[in-house]
C-alpha cells in the first residue's frame, strides 16, 4: 500500500509539471515576439526561407555527377603503380635468361697457375721425383661431363623449363602488389566520393539548423525535430572530418584526384571469360616429372677431365729440362649404393612437386571462390539499398508534385529531410559500391590473368523497366498545365515526350521544366512536297531544349499510294528523310519516324540506316501474334532502333494496354515502347478512377 501511495504521489507531481509546461508554452504562442516584428510573420518568413532552400535544392538533387563507361577506364587509370611492380617480372624473366644462357656457353673450361719457393737447395720432392728450388705451373683443364658439354646444358634446360613456374609466381606477385595500389586508389576514389555528398549535406544542414532553431522558438516545431536536424548535422560534419583525416593521411594521387569526381560504374562478373581464365594455369605431370627427374641422379656424378700443363722448375741439375708440357685425363665413376632406393627417392621428389602445385592450385581456386562470394554478397547489398534509394525518390517526386501544385499540406522542413536521406543513401550505396570494388580486385588477383574488363561487365542496379515514352499532341497541352504534364509523365514512367510545337510558347514551357527529354513531334504529310531543311528550321527556331525530330509523315494515307504511285512516293520520302537527316546531324538531333508495320522491305532497309530510331505504329489489332508476325522483318534489319507504338483507342483499360505491352516487350525482346498519346492515357486513367 505504501508503494502504490508513492506511486500516485509521483504521478500527481508529474501532471503538475506538464501543465506548467503546456501553460508555458501556451503563453509563448500567444504572445511571442521578435524585434518587434509579430510571430506569425517571422514564422511565415521562415516557411518561405525554407521553401526557397527546398527549391533551390530540388533543381540539383537529381543531378548526378559524370559516371565512367567500362570501355573508357581501368583500374590502371586511377592508379599509379610502383615501378618496382612494373620491373618484378621483366627482371626475373631477365635473370632467368641469362643464367640460362650463361650456362650454354660455359663448356667447362678453366685455368689456374700455381708457383712455389724452397728456402733451401737439394730438398727432395717424391710426387716429382726431382729436387728443385722454385716450381711453376700453369694448366688449362677441361670438365667434359660434371660441368661442361652435358651437365651445364642439362642445368640449362632445367632453368627454361622452370620459366612457366617463375612466371606464374611473378605474375601471381604481380596481380598482388597492383591490388595493393588498386586498393588504395579505390580507397581514396570513394572517399573523395563520399567527401562530395557529405559536404553538399553539410551546406544544407547548416541552413537548415539555422531556421529550424527559429521555428522551435516560435514554438512551431518539438525539440525533437530540432535535435534531429542538430544530431544529422554533427554526424555529418564528424563524417566528413574523419573522411578528409583520413585522406591527407593516406595522401591523393593529386594527378588523377581530378577525375574523382566521375563515378565509378556499377559492374557484375563476366562468368563466361572468368570460368575460362581461371581453369588452372600449372604445368602436367609429365612436365613436372622431366623438372624434378635426374636432381640427384648417381651418374651426374660421373667425372670425366682433360687437362694440359705447363711446367716450369728451377732445379740443380743443368743438364736437366726445366720447362715441359704434359697433358693427361681423368675418369671418376661413382659406385651406386641402393639404386633402388635412389629411383625412389626421385620419384617422391616428383610427387612432392606435383602434389605441391596441384594444392596451390586448388588454394588459388578457393580464393577465387570466397571472392567471387563476397563479390556475389555486396552486389546483392547493392541493390537492396537501390531500391531504398528509389523509395525515398518516390517520397521526393511526391513532395515536390505537392510544392509544384500549391498544396496546403506541403511542408518544406520534411522535404528538406527527405533530401537529406537522400543524401544519407547516397553515402550508404557508395560505402556498398566500393566493399564490391574490393571484392572485384580480390576476383582480379584470383584469377591471375586476364584484362579487369574481361572479368567484368557494367551492370544495372535494379532491372530497367522497357522505357515507356508518350506522343503529346497540342490538345495536351492546351488542357494540362506544364506542372501536371511532368508529375503525371514522372509517376508512369515516361521517361521521354514527343511533343508537338504548334504551340512554341507551351512547348517551352514544358522545355523549363526538369528531367523532361523532348522531342519535336512533326505531323505534316505533305512535307514530302517541300523544302524540308527550311521547314525545321523554322520550327526549331525559338524552341528550347530539344532532343530530336521526329517526323510523323504517312505517305500511305496518301490518295497518291492507292493509285499506283507508291514508288514515286516512297522516293520522294526517302529524299525527305535525307535531308532531315543532315540537318539533325548538323544540329546533333536525332532524328526518328513513325511508320505502319506494311511498308515493303526495301523501303524499310532505307528508312532504318536514315533514322536513329523507327516507330512501329502496330495500331487497330490488339493481337500478340499478328504484332509479332508484322513486326518480323522490322526486328531483323536492326531491333534496337525499333519502338513499338501503342494506341489506347485499341484497349478498354490501362490494366489490359500495360499487360499487352509487357507481353509484346518479352516476345520481341524490346527496350522501348511509346503510347498514343498523353491526353488519351490521361481519358484511360481518368475511366478508372470513375470506376472505382
């Protein structure tokens, strides 16, 4: 009881003490006020503040820095090699060689003098049989078997045959210390990488903090939110402190540091050229057996020395010869002891080697192993955070489709800590890109050959969707707003739009707008008639941001083509196409066409090497397998300049067009698919929601 007393008297303070505090901050809302100037306009003032930083940070979130191709860099270009690694095996291949060859021209010959002094006259000398007071002799001597003509090639044959053995080490030290630098490239690579994000980070924070410690204040936000933005702001500033610690101790490459800020590409294993490549590289057992038979075989023993001498000797006698030559030769033969257990001997030696290599071979295939698993592990972390990353674009795109279209519940603060969990991501994916750079060198120095861009590939992140572009007629644009235009185009995935200039002012004003690829869209089919290089001058002429031309010129409507002038016709609109196609090129537009899936297979094969890309209008029947019969001849001449187009007039909802367009996308193995058009999409969309 006495407990539970305690325990009401402790509740009672702790209700007074959040009373108080309510009444606090009650009175502090009623009547806050700074340098004279009312709460509710300086809170105003700040929204607006913050509103602006959201705008300004919004127009450069999505832009991404330059990313490397895979065929303009290797490993090479961000690192530079000592020149001891680039010496290691040149220099052992040199030693080699010339031991080798050292040992061919050596045929076992030497020399030597050998001169002596008596202190005494009459000393008798029994190995001469003479006495004699000074003695001087010099000899050449010829080994013919121990060194000379047959061991000393022997030996030389063995250090050649030991190349590949030497070569493979050298080359296995070699892959090692260029990983070595490797490493250190990507490390400082990354870090320069993360150092962009972080910085780029801190400079929003640190205006962030600024009016958000005002709105807490005013008493507009909790003190969690205010503690939030002070607790990003300090990790992101100690990130960024230990980072640039970090790399003045490592040092820069300041020679390639200027490069850092191009991204490095997302790669994937090359299985086909890696599976090739890492088969084992060590020589046969025959190869072994001739390396280690005969090291310690009895009849390499065997001696077999010519010699010629000169004599000299300073005797008594004068009527003795003081200098003569003499020659001679020797043979010694060991006796062999336990033959038997000397073969046997030889041939645990060549077991030993072969078994030795055989499990360095197997030790190098399960470290290529373990590599290729972690290489494996940090690609699938890869893309996980892939899809976390285009989960808080999606929170953006939504954040910003309610700033563009002055919605009442849009607050900038949670948009601006959506930017920087973007920016959160960003570091998270880079620390997961260069874990897998890692693993890919440890693949590369496994392997033990091969070129880095042999082993790898670029690969996309998360699978691209067949890219879905749109026609935007003029009603389009009279009947939405620009605003609309992009958030819808945005939300389907309509990553480009065809659009129709009639109107010029609309067409830039959709041209303002960001991440929107336009080209302009050319419905006239008597162009076929005119001066085509004057007419898209002056149709291009005051427009903004365009991509390319795209002509929807249908000569087979033409009254001309059922009367029999469908050659006349397809000339001229092969002529037409031409002189398009120069003036694209002069203006580096790109130039494509829409066209019926029946035009015969001559003019198609002019079309396709005119156009840099073809629209296949496979209008008015819904059917997979008359789309695909029809669209044979198109996919061969060259299927990836071929867009397939789509009408919605030909479906009774979107569900069933989208489903109709996956199928075709797999059957045909496409990558692009284009709807007609914007406003007949919107009319779908618009029916289903009714429906609902």
């Amino acid at each position: 009881m006495k407990g539970i007393e305690s325990l009401k008297k402790e509740f009672k303070v702790r209700k007074e003490v959040l009373s108080s505090i309510v009444l606090i901050w009650f009175g502090l809302l009623c009547n806050g006020q700074s340098n004279g100037v009312p709460a509710d306009q300086s809170v105003a003032n700040i929204r607006k503040e913050l509103t602006r930083l959201w705008s300004n940070s919004t127009n450069t979130e999505d832009s991404k820095s330059e990313t490397w191709r895979l065929s303009e860099w290797d490993l090479a270009t961000l690192a530079q090699l000592e020149k001891d690694t680039q010496m290691l095996t040149f220099v052992q291949n040199k030693i080699s060689d010339n031991e080798a060859q050292s040992l061919n021209a050596d045929l076992g010959f030497s020399a030597g003098t050998n001169w002596q002094y008596v202190d005494q006259s009459n000393v008798f000398f029994p190995e001469e049989m003479m006495f004699y007071r000074n003695r001087l002799q010099t000899e050449v001597r010829w080994d013919i078997l121990k060194e000379g003509l047959i061991a000393n090639r022997k030996k030389a044959a063995r250090i050649l045959a030991e190349k590949p053995f030497r070569d493979a080490q050298a080359q296995e030290w070699q892959r090692k210390l260029e990983g070595y630098s490797y490493l250190k490239a990507i490390q400082n690579h990354f870090a320069e990488q993360r150092i962009l994000v972080l910085q780029s980070q801190l400079r929003l924070l640190n205006q962030l903090e600024q009016e958000v410690e005002q709105l807490f204040y005013y008493k507009h936000i909790t003190k969690q939110k205010l503690e939030e933005v002070k607790a990003r702001l300090l990790a992101c500033q100690s990130h960024l402190d230990v980072l640039i610690g970090m790399s003045e101790i490592a040092g820069y490459n300041k020679e390639v540091q200027a490069s850092m800020s191009k991204r490095l590409p997302t790669i994937d294993l090359e299985m086909e050229n890696l599976l090739k490549l890492s088969k084992s590289q060590i020589p046969t057992d025959s190869l072994l057996s001739r390396q280690w038979l005969g090291h310690n075989s009895w009849f390499e023993e065997i001696k077999l020395t010519a010699y010629g001498r000169y004599n000299y000797f300073d005797i008594e006698s004068e009527n003795a010869d003081r200098a003569f030559l003499s020659t001679g030769i020797s043979l010694n033969i060991p006796l062999p002891v336990n033959v038997n257990k000397r073969k046997q001997l030889d041939r645990l030696r060549i077991e030993e080697g072969i078994v030795q290599e055989k499990i360095a071979d197997q030790n190098r295939k399960r470290e290529l192993l373990a590599s290729i698993a972690r290489f494996r592990t940090m690609q699938k972390e890869m893309k996980v955070e892939a899809l976390t990353r285009n989960l808080t674009k999606e929170k953006l795109r939504l954040c910003s489709a309610r700033h563009s279209m002055g919605a009442e519940d849009f607050n900038p603060l949670d948009g601006l800590l959506l930017i920087c969990d973007g920016f959160d991501d960003d570091l998270k994916q880079l620390a997961f890109q260069e874990s897998l750079y890692r693993a890919a060198v440890d693949v590369y120095g496994a392997v033990g050959q091969g070129n880095f861009r042999n082993l790898f590939r670029e690969e996309n992140l998360v699978p691209q969707n067949v890219i879905r572009e749109v026609y935007v007629w003029s009603e389009s644009l009279v009947k939405n707003s620009p605003e609309f235009i992009q958030e819808y185009c945005n939300y389907n995935g309509h990553s480009k739009l065809i659009v129709s200039a009639k109107d010029k002012a609309m067409f830039n004003e959709l041209a303002n707008l960001r991440n929107v690829q336009l080209d302009v869209l050319i419905g006239k089919n008597d162009l076929i008639d005119q001066n085509v290089t004057s007419f898209l001058t002056n149709k291009i002429n005051g427009l903004k941001t365009v991509n390319g031309i795209h002509l929807d010129v249908e000569i087979h409507v033409l009254k001309r083509w059922e009367n029999g002038e469908k050659s006349v016709l397809s000339q001229k609109y092969v002529t037409m196409l031409s002189d398009a196609k120069k003036f694209c090129d002069a203006k580096g537009l790109e130039l494509s066409v829409s066209i019926p899936v029946h035009y015969p297979m001559d003019l198609l094969q002019k079309i396709y090497v005119l156009c840099d890309r073809v629209y296949l209008m496979a209008y008015e029947h819904p059917d997979p397998d008359y789309v695909v019969r029809k669209c044979a001849e198109e996919l061969n001449i060259d299927r990836n300049k071929t867009v397939l187009a789509l009408r919605t007039e030909d479906f009774n909802s979107r569900a069933e067009m989208e489903q109709f367009a996956d199928q075709l996308v797999q059957r045909l193995e496409l990558n692009y698919i284009v709807y007609h058009d914007l406003e007949s999409l919107i009319e779908l969309d618009r029916g289903t929601m009714n429906y609902r």
